[in-house]
C-alpha cells in the first residue's frame, strides 16, 4: 500500500494519482494551458484507485479529443448566445442570416433556457421549450430556426472546449409537414389576367421577371443597366437587394419618439445590395421577345421621369426605382405585389409563389432540367431537390397521361361529346 501511496515524479503530460491524507485518491490531469500561458490542470478525488482511474481516462480522452471544458467560470446558455452570435457568427455570415440568428436568440432562446450553465444544457431542456413555443402559436418551422440556431451555436461552443457535447444535436425538433396545397402556382389564365393588369402598371416588368422567369425578389430589386444586354436578349443576375434597416438620426436630446424606420432623420445602417454568394446564382437569363420590348420602353419612360424630375432625381443604375430614382424597398415591393393581385382579381397568394409558377411553366414548355436549372439558380448538388420542390404538375397534365394509360393497357376509345340540347333521333 505504501507503494501504492507515494507520489512519483512523472513526464510532462502525464496525469498524477495520489492517496492523499483525506483517505482518499487524488488526481491531477494536464489539460492544456491558460489564457494567460500558465499550464491549466484539473483536480479529481475519488474513493478507491479504479474510480480515479477510470475517470482520468475519461478526462484524458475528452481532453485529446477537444472536447474537455476549458477553464474559467462556465458560459451561461444566455452569454454564450449573445456573445458567439455578434462576435462570432455576424462577422462571417450574410446581414439576412444574421437577423434570423439574433431573432431566434432574442425572441426565443434566452427567455426559454438562457438561465442553464452550457455545460448542463440538456436535449429534454430544448424539446420542452420548442413544445412551449407550438403551445404559444409559434408555427413548427419557427421552432426549427431556433433548432438550427442554438445547434451551430452549442457547435462552436464544443470545438472550442465550452461544452463537453451538444445538447441541441441530440435534441429532436418537432415535425415539419407540408400542406399539400401550400404552394398552388398560377395558371396560364392566371398570369395572362395579371400581364393584362401589369400593363397599366409602372415598373411593369418587374412582375414578368418573376411571373415568366422566376427571378427572386432581391434578385430584381438588384439588377441594374449594366447587367442588362437587351442587344443580345439576356440578362446577368450577381447581386442581391437587401432589406433596408436603419437607425435613429435625431439628436437624443429631442427625440422623435418614433420606430427608427420611421425617424425623419433615419439613416441607413445596411448596405443596398450584396454580391450573390453561390456560383449558381451568379448566372445568365435568357430574355424573351415580350419582355425585350417591355424593359426598352420601361427604359424610356425611366429617362422621362428622370428628365421630369430634375434636381430630384436620385440617380443610380437600378433597373427598377422610386418615382424619383433611388433603390426600390422590398417592403414596397410586397405591398405593390399585393394590390396587383387584387386588382387583377387574381386569387393571393405570397410573391415567391410566381417562381413556382415560373418554373413550371418551364417545365410544361419541355426545357430541359440543365436549363431550367440555370434559369432558377439551383445548385448542381441541389437541383434535383429544388425540382421536386417548385415543378407542380397541373391537374390537366394528369389527365392527360390517365388518358394515355387507358389507350396503351385497355384500348378505352375516346367517348364523343355529345350535345345535350340535341334532340334523341327516332
């Protein structure tokens, strides 16, 4: 036993076991270094030698696989939030990645399980919060972006030693189902009702981009002259509209008292546009014949307001402009989508929905899904997904091919129409 007791000098590295003079075995296991460079070692006791063992061997395998605690007082759920989502992610990802992040942090994650050490945080403490965020009305996909967001978070916090595992891997979150109908595209009629409405319209191929081509909204509220060859029938898509956000810029001794959007000496805090990040969505668009002639005489009638305007002019190289030049808003983007729709007196439905109709009618034309891919932006490794996702099949499609079926396996001749308000023959 005295053997077993005394304490030898052992290599840099390697843990120390002892039997101290509490009756009880003591460990001291390297762990790395400090912020300030001075080695870092965690204490362990235990009654007998094989417990101790055992759990230095499980230190020593955490510590070699990086995901050991570090030193220091322990992260709450709520500070390494708020800390890994302004100083970690808002350095590296877009500006409308990072509001979906901090909405997710502020609104639902640090009022449901901000209080938990990081290190305690548990899978049953996510799934009863996002269970308490379906009970309060929030909808299965909001409780899947708080998932996704408190998941990279608890990611970064293991590689970096905060947390020994991440509970939000482990954590189920609740199903997603689509409704069938969710997405219903427009019908040729349709789209024909809303060119017919459009026309009358200021900035009226705006909508046909998105009705024929399917471009996306900050994809047209970006496009500018020079990404525009109506010589050559295309267009270049590279850049993106962002949503505005601005800050108060009234003095705080005399404050508006209004939302900063709202504040007559507003100022931008975001940048117009960002560059598209995907190589897919950096592409080429083919334009047709119509929609050449809609955006030359939407060219003209830009030089006329421009002329009429005058000094007022805010001048840029945006396809599409406010009444007097200047960057269209995404906000007034929506609100004019809305009342074309009504106008129309076509059903509603939300703006992204005319790229599915746009990409189904590329696909009832027969264009080959390489083209209607480049034509949509989809990824390589993605297409195919994205095809099951925004092609429909119209109802007379179906029709047709039971049609086809019932020649080719029973021979069902085709019954004639037969006019009802002929008289029987005798």
């Amino acid at each position: 036993m005295a053997e077993e007791q005394k304490r030898t000098r052992r290599a840099n590295g390697e843990s120390a076991i002892y039997y101290g003079k509490d009756e009880r075995w003591h460990a001291r296991v390297p762990m790395g270094y400090k912020d300030d460079g001075t080695p870092y070692r965690r204490h362990l006791t235990r009654p007998t030698r094989k417990e101790l063992v055992d759990e230095v061997r499980k230190l020593e395998k955490q510590r070699d696989e990086g995901s050991a605690q570090q030193p220091g007082k322990p992260w709450t759920v709520e500070k390494w939030l708020w800390h890994w989502v302004e100083n970690i992610a808002k350095p590296v990802v877009s500006e409308n990645t990072y509001d979906g992040y901090e909405v997710a942090v502020r609104v639902h994650l640090v009022p449901g399980v901000g209080k938990h050490r990081i290190d305690r945080l548990e899978p049953e403490h996510l799934e009863s919060l996002y269970r308490r965020m379906q009970k309060s009305g929030s909808k299965p996909g909001t409780a899947h972006q708080a998932h996704r967001t408190i998941r990279t978070a608890l990611g970064e916090a293991a590689r970096r030693g905060h947390a020994a595992k991440n509970a939000a891997a482990l954590a189920k979150p609740p199903r997603m189902e689509e409704a069938e109908d969710e997405v219903e595209p427009y019908s040729l009629e349709e789209v024909q009702s809303l060119l017919i409405e459009v026309n009358k319209r200021r900035n009226s191929a705006r909508w046909m981009l998105a009705l024929a081509l399917g471009l996306r909204q900050g994809e047209t509220l970006g496009l500018r002259w020079s990404d525009v060859d109506l010589d050559n029938e295309y267009l270049k898509l590279r850049r993106n509209r962002l949503r505005p956000r601005y800050k108060h810029g009234c003095p705080e001794a005399s404050p508006c008292g209004r939302k900063a959007g709202y504040c007559p000496n507003r100022e931008q805090v975001r940048r117009e546009t960002k560059n598209t990040k995907s190589r897919a969505g950096r592409r080429a668009v083919p334009l047709p014949g119509p929609l050449v002639a809609m955006l030359r005489s939407h060219a003209e009638v830009q030089a006329r307001e421009r002329k009429t305007a005058g000094d007022l002019w805010v001048e840029s190289d945006y396809v599409f402009t406010r009444a007097l030049g200047g960057p269209l808003s995404p906000n007034t983007d929506y609100h004019d989508w809305k009342r074309l729709l009504v106008d129309a007196r076509v059903r509603d439905a939300r703006l992204h929905d005319a790229r599915h109709t746009a990409a189904t009618v590329l696909m009832l034309l027969g264009v080959p899904d390489r083209v209607i891919d480049q034509i949509m932006g989809w990824e390589p490794g993605t297409s195919a997904r994205m095809r099951a996702r925004y092609l429909h099949v119209p109802d007379a499609m179906l029709k047709d091919v039971a049609r086809k079926i019932a020649d080719a396996i029973w021979g069902t001749p085709r019954t004639p129409a037969v006019d009802k308000n002929q008289d029987n023959e005798v």
